[in-house]
C-alpha cells in the first residue's frame, strides 16, 4: 500500500491536533496549549523552525518537537560531562511522535532528519534527547540508534516528578518509573 504524507514545519494551526496525538501516544497530560506554545518558541531560532509535522490527508500522523541550541535549559538528566560537543551547540529532541497505525513506514527517521538540517542551519553540531526505553518494542531507542545515536547514559525514574504532577504515563500510570536513555546525534 502506498500512501501520499505530506511534511511541513509545525505551526500553531498544528497544536490541537499535535495534542490530540501527544496524548492518545504518550498519556494525558504530557502537553497542553501551554507547554506547546513554549515547546513551539524553543524551536524558532534565526527564522528557521525546528519543528516537523506530517500529515496523511488531513490527518496529522506524526510529530517532531526540537530545541535549537542554546534555547533549552541543561537539567540534572544531561550528563554534559560525558558529551563529546559544547552543550551551547546542541539541540533538544524533545519528542518524536507516529501515530501507532503509521509505524514502520520510516516516518520518524524522515522528521528527524528534517530536524537535524534546520538544528544545523541554527548552528547546532549535535543532538541529545531522552528516548522512552519503555516504548513498544523498545522502538524509540532502536529507531534513534539506527538513525546514529550513541548512548549517553540511562537515567531511571526521568518522567517520576511529572507523574506526580498530573502526567499518566500509559505504562505507569501517576507513578511512572520509566527509564530514559539519554542519546546523542553528533551530526556530519
């Protein structure tokens, strides 16, 4: 079966339906107008957006949310001492996301990508993120790596605070002890 997806960089019209799929991927509370509108902002640097979306007819399928460099904060999950780059020239992938119909058709790797050109046309020469260990399959880590991830380190309990705080991890529910593996692109 083919299909015809169309990428664009994320807007504001995107919002909603990035929640929507945010949610239905991650749990309930994960983002909201608030926190996207601030995720949105950490993209834009030197007119250039960071962030991707595609859609399969009308239908947004997937995300990317990036951070340019030096628009994010350093928090105690970056092992900056193990990183091989400044942490003032690295990007933020905050989050990947495909919705669970569209998986396995190399649509994350394609939103990546297009992320990783615009982080460098910012001035970014690396990437870090925190990849969902527990994701089905493992498939967030395989698909990082695949894409030339290296592990940093693995951080247990990283979405825990959250979770008190309202997040309901699909896994764990209001007590999440997910563990994050923290991956670095260094790009070409």
């Amino acid at each position: 079966m083919s299909i015809t997806l169309n990428y664009q960089s994320l807007t504001p019209t995107d919002f909603d339906s990035v929640i929507r799929l945010a949610t239905e991927v991650h749990g309930a509370g994960y983002i909201d107008q608030t926190s996207m509108q601030a995720w949105y902002k950490k993209g834009l640097k030197n007119g250039i957006n960071a962030g991707f979306v595609v859609y399969h007819d009308e239908k947004l399928v997937g995300f990317r949310i990036t951070y340019a460099a030096q628009q994010w904060q350093v928090d105690k999950w970056c092992s900056t001492e193990l990183w091989s780059v400044p942490t003032e020239q690295v990007c933020y992938f905050k989050c990947n996301t495909v919705d669970e119909n569209y998986r396995g058709h190399g649509i994350g790797g394609e939103l990546l990508k297009r992320s990783i050109v615009a982080a460098k046309q910012q001035g970014a020469i690396a990437g870090i993120s925190h990849l969902w260990k527990q994701s089905p399959g493992n498939s967030a880590v395989k698909y990082f790596t695949k894409c030339g991830g290296i592990l940093i380190k693995n951080h247990p309990d990283r979405w825990h605070e959250i979770s008190l705080a309202g997040y309901d991890c699909p896994i764990c529910h209001h007590d999440c002890h997910c563990e994050a593996a923290e991956m670095m692109i260094v790009f070409e």
